[in-house]
C-alpha cells in the first residue's frame, strides 16, 4: 500500500514551482553574440512573448466607464504595478486596484468595481506604462526544446538589453501514469528500509517521505530527459540536484522507521 497519493504529490510539485505551466515575466539578458537561457525549457511552440520596458514617462489617459464597466486603454502589455486611476489630472483621489477597479494587464482592458467607490459615466485619469514586444524572426530566434533566445543583429533589441519573457513551460505536463510509476518506486524505497511493522502506519512523517521519494524520480526523470535533449548541462545538473535534495530529505524522515516498535532500546550510561 503506498502512503503517499497521485494528489499529493501534484499539489506539492505545483505549489513549490517545481514543475510550472504559464512563466510571467522572466528576465533575460542578451548581450552581443550570446544567447539567454530560459530557466524551464523545452518552450510551447509559438506561446512566448519577448517584451521590455522601455519608456520611464507613463501614458496617460481620460476615460469614462459606460454602462458595461469596461474600459479599453490606448494599449494593451501593460507592465504589472504601474496602473494608476484617479479623480483628476491633479491625483485630487487615487483610486485601489481590486477595490474599485481590475486590470487586464495583457488585454489592456479596465474593469470598474461597482461596489467600490469608482463613479460610472465620470471623466477620470488614468497612468499606466506598457511593455515594447518584439517580434520573432525580426528581432529575435528562439530554440524551443533548448530554452534558448537569441537576438537578432538588424532588429530592435539592444546587445546587453533586460528582456521579460512570457511562456509555457512543457514540464508542466506531467502525466498521471509518470506520477504513479514514481510512487510506486519510491513505495519500494520505503518498504524495503523501513521496520515492517511501519508498513501500515498512518504516520504522516511517511507520507512526506515517499511524497518527497516519488519526486525525487520525477527530477531524476527530467535530468535525463535534459541530457538526451542535448540541453546545456546545468538544466539536467539542476534537475539532478534537486532530485538528490528530496531522496536525502526523504530518508531522514524515514530514520525513525527502521527499528522496530518493540525493539531494545541501545544501552545507556548510567
């Protein structure tokens, strides 16, 4: 019987970041004849965007929200945290994202709260800083299964430039069937070094153990998988790293399993 589940295991890789679907925002640098290597590659086909903030002066705008309480801006890719509505020119009342408004930061696209306290069919003002997204095959090439980015001599990508790069990450797909041949692995692991006596406990110290097991098969998957894609070494060494990280973890959780309930106790000086 395993203790660990397939559930479990998924919401611990998840809400640890150790495998990732949608990345936001990752910064990249390019210099002259170098690449930028994107930290969870291979990359969905087509799903990256390459953006940069270029201007310091915001853009600024007046609008009115009409009945359906949306508003689109002059642009969309708006940089997270520079959205700012108020009143007037004069900041005479700022109003609170989420509290009287929301943002669509890819769709450019403002949403007033009618709960709070934005006014319907009022000029107000509104500052916000969008990103510059370039182009791919004009002003960068990208090398999907490697995670790699290159800049394009002719295009508008400065050498040495901060980039923030959008995409989808293929480890985020992790089938169901990977997942279960882990815990049965790390099952394995479990049984044949702990106590028989443990093999029916409900302990949870053996849940986390065989949880952080089965990932650590997972990464050691994904190392190999790295080294046969031909991606650079520190991915797979990473991979490798972390892999090794939850096996030590793992087993001193399983320290105190492997004597017996009954067992002597070692002699003590008296």
């Amino acid at each position: 019987m395993s203790f660990t589940t397939v559930e479990i295991v998924k919401k611990h890789l998840m809400e640890n970041h150790i495998v990732v679907s949608q990345i936001d925002s990752e910064p990249a640098k390019i210099s002259d004849n170098s690449i930028a290597q994107l930290r969870y590659p291979p990359v969905n086909n087509l799903s990256e965007k390459v953006k940069a903030k270029e201007q310091i002066k915001p853009d600024y705008q007046v609008i009115a929200f009409p009945p359906s309480n949306q508003v689109n801006l002059s642009k969309s890719q708006l940089i997270r945290d520079t959205v700012v509505v108020a009143s007037d020119s004069s900041l005479g009342q700022i109003y609170k994202e989420n509290l009287d408004y929301t943002v669509d930061f890819d769709s450019g696209v403002l949403t007033r709260i009618s709960s709070g306290n934005l006014p319907a069919g009022v000029n107000v003002s509104v500052w916000y800083l969008p990103y510059r997204v370039y182009k791919k095959g004009v002003d960068y090439n990208i090398d999907y299964t490697k995670g790699e980015l290159s800049r394009i001599g002719s295009g508008d990508i400065e050498a040495g430039q901060w980039l923030y790069v959008d995409y989808i990450s293929e480890y985020a797909f992790i089938e169901d069937d990977t997942i279960v041949n882990a815990i049965n692995e790390a099952n394995e692991q479990v049984l044949n070094y702990i106590d028989t006596v443990y093999s029916s406990s409900s302990d949870r110290s053996l849940v986390v153990a065989e949880t952080y097991l089965a990932i650590a098969v997972i990464c050691r998957i994904k190392a190999l998988w790295a080294v046969s894609s031909g991606l650079k070494n520190f991915v797979s060494s990473t991979w490798s790293a972390l892999a090794n990280q939850y096996k030590r973890d793992a087993f001193m959780f399983l320290e105190k399993f492997t004597g017996s309930l009954s067992g002597f106790k070692s002699p003590a000086k008296a």
